[in-house]
C-alpha cells in the first residue's frame, strides 16, 4: 500500500540527503581531467579541511567508510605489526577484523558496547610494550551501533603520557560532520570518514586525514596496496584531480553540503546536534526507559540507542512502526541485536522532524504492547522550546 507524505528515515545513516544537494548532484557530468573539475577538486580539497580541524591534506575516495578504514591501515602498517583495539562496539569489531585479515597482530581489549574507549586502559596497554612493538591505536569516535562516543583528546592524553610511539587512528563515520572533531589539535594520524551520515550526502565516499606523522610511516610501510595509495592521490590532488575516475557527481554535492555547513556555522552545528540528542535522551527517560550508553560523558550527539525491557523485541517494534507510520528506525547490531533500537538525530535536521520522530516512536511502543509513560514525549518537547 502507497503511503503517503515522507518517509521518516531516522537511522543513524545514510541520512536525509538535503534537496540543495540533491539538486547540486543533478548536474551534468563533466570531464574528470578538464580545467572546469581541477577547479571543482582544488575548491573541494580546501573546504573540507574545516570540518576535519586540520591544516593537513584530505584524501578523498570513491569509497564506503569501509574502504576509508582499509586505506588508513594499508598506508600506515606493514603485514605483522602490532595494533591495539578496544571493543566498543559492532564497527569496532569490524575494523580489528579488517586489521587481523590484512595480516595485522590485533590486541582487541574487551568491553561491555556501553562505554568508549578507558583512556586508562590505553595507557596501561601501552606501558605495558616497553619493546613499542604496538604501532598503531584504533579508536572508533562515535559508535554507530550504540550511540557511545568516546574521549579522543583524553585518549591523546594518556598515549602521550606513556611516550609511546603509535600511531592514533580514528573513525569519525559517524561524527563527522555532527559533532566537534579537532584532528590536528587532538594529535590524530589519521581520522577515517564517510560521506552519508554529517557530511548530509548518500553513500559513496570515503576520506582520509593524515598528520605528517602518518606521512612518514607511509613511506615504509609495505602493506601491498594500489587503489587505496595515498602517493598517487596526493600527486595528483595537487591540481586538483585524482588518479582515476573519482564521484564526480558526488563531489558536487558535497561541495553543496560544505557550503551548507559553512553557512550554518560548524560551532552552530554541534549545538544542534548536541540540543536533539538531550531531547532524544529525556524523551527516553520519560518513558521509563533506559539510554544504552551508560556514561554522561559520552553521549553521542548523533544518534541514541534505547533499551527495551525483557520480552520485548526490537526488530519487531521497529517492523510494526515502519509499517505504520513510515519510520525508519537503526536496528540492534551483534550482540544487541533485538535487544535495542537506534534513533538517528544527526545531519539535515530541525526540531519539528525530531518532535515527529519521537512522536512515531512513542506511538509505536504504545501500539507494541512496551509499558511506557505515554507522557514521556512532553521531556523533548519541553527541551525543544528553549535554545
């Protein structure tokens, strides 16, 4: 059955695509080698850098996230180095496998998918390799399977205080674009990105950021790669192109969505983010439910996973309110799933979406049979009406 108005996709990405991006996407495409796309690329390469904090190049695949993820370890490590990861997550795992399939020696340190990374916990791994044979530290931002950010400056901190000499390497595909990232004040090597969640387009393209630091461990590294050097990349980002036939459509919209962000103010974006994830959460609590991340600290402003209690499952409340109300909702990833739902919060976004979102969701847990405060909604509403 046809229903009708908009379709509420509030999964924690890909997000909403903005119509000005769309229609920037709609534009013809040109030669990837001619002057008109070099002026495109140069203008691209230089506007991103804001949203990234850094001074430093950006590379720019045709790639998911998961390619961005594969480039930062093939460019950086050599097959039988040491790298220490931290369970935070559905995304992490996926990465520290990526890592052992590349030939990697991973240390993965356990976790309960409810905190982020133990600043501690790093530097005790790290004091704990007096032979520095760990050569890089992976670290997911903001974890798209449960809604927990964790603390890169403090894990910074901690790898400094130790003098160890590893490398940081941090997935932003989830933050980006959403919440306050600061790659060359925070001391990352390399920051991974994907262009469908903050960044406001679909999918289809992968970043890399890198300190002079990664760099340099670039240029003996002999991981075997092709597609995901940054060498050739770099040569030919210099005027503005790229080694082979790049998104070009793609790149129109996100120098749309760059704009877009400019305009709005970055600082301006985070608080918005920042402002609908407190809604999020107290519209949560007011239904007697509880958030899955369980420090204050670590809230993510992108996204937020709600628990449900026993003998309910997730996958089917999600079902009935995508049936219903024609809501998308982010399902429990791993070991979580059923057990939670995801609402996502992040990229073109305003406060009357987010008050439809919660509104559809209390009313699906009300149409399921989950025991709710059905005046749980009025929390949000009531943090909506004040800046």
């Amino acid at each position: 059955m046809t229903q009708p108005g908009r379709h509420f996709l509030q999964i924690p990405g890909p997000t909403n695509t903005p119509d000005r991006v769309l229609r920037a996407m709609a534009a013809p495409t040109i030669d990837h080698r001619g002057p008109e796309f070099a002026r495109l690329g140069m203008e691209i390469l230089e506007a991103v850098k804001p949203v990234f904090g850094t001074a430093g190049p950006v590379v720019i695949y045709p790639s998911s996230g998961t390619g961005a993820w594969e480039a930062a370890l093939v460019n950086t490590l050599s097959p039988g180095d040491r790298v220490l990861c931290f369970e935070t997550g559905h995304f992490a795992t996926l990465w520290q496998e990526m890592a052992r399939g590349l030939g990697l020696e991973v240390r993965l340190v356990p976790g309960d998918w409810r905190h982020g990374v133990d600043p501690k916990a790093v530097a005790d791994e790290l004091d704990a390799d007096p032979a520095r044979a760990i050569k890089a530290v992976l670290v997911v931002h903001n974890e798209t399977s449960t809604g927990v950010t964790s603390r890169v400056p403090e894990v910074r901190e901690a790898m400094d205080s130790t003098g160890h000499p590893a490398l940081l390497l941090v997935d932003t595909i989830s933050s980006l674009g959403s919440m306050d990232y600061r790659h060359d004040e925070w001391g990352v090597d390399v920051t991974v990105a994907g262009s469908q969640k903050g960044l406001m387009l679909p999918p289809g393209l992968g970043f890399n950021a890198m300190s002079e630091k990664a760099l340099a461990a670039a240029r003996t590294a002999r991981t075997a790669t092709s597609f995901w050097s940054w060498g050739p990349m770099l040569a030919a980002n210099e005027r503005g192109v790229f080694p082979y036939t790049p998104a070009t459509n793609l790149l129109y919209g996100l120098r749309e969505a760059l704009r877009m962000l400019e305009e709005e103010g970055l600082a301006n974006v985070y608080a918005r983010h920042r402002r609908h994830a407190e809604a999020t959460r107290l519209a949560v609590r007011g239904w007697g439910l509880e958030v899955l991340c369980a420090d204050e600290r670590e809230h993510s402003g992108s996204l937020t996973a709600v628990m449900l209690p026993e003998g309910h499952d997730s996958d089917k409340i999600r079902a009935l309110i995508l049936d219903r109300y024609n809501m998308s909702l982010g399902a429990g990833l791993g070991r979580l799933t059923g057990k939670i739902f995801r609402i996502g919060h992040l990229g073109d976004f305003n406060d009357l979406m987010l008050a439809g979102t919660l509104a559809g969701v209390q009313m699906g847990l009300v149409a399921a049979g989950v025991p709710i405060d059905t005046g749980g909604i009025n929390a949000a509403l009531d943090r909506l009406q004040r800046p």
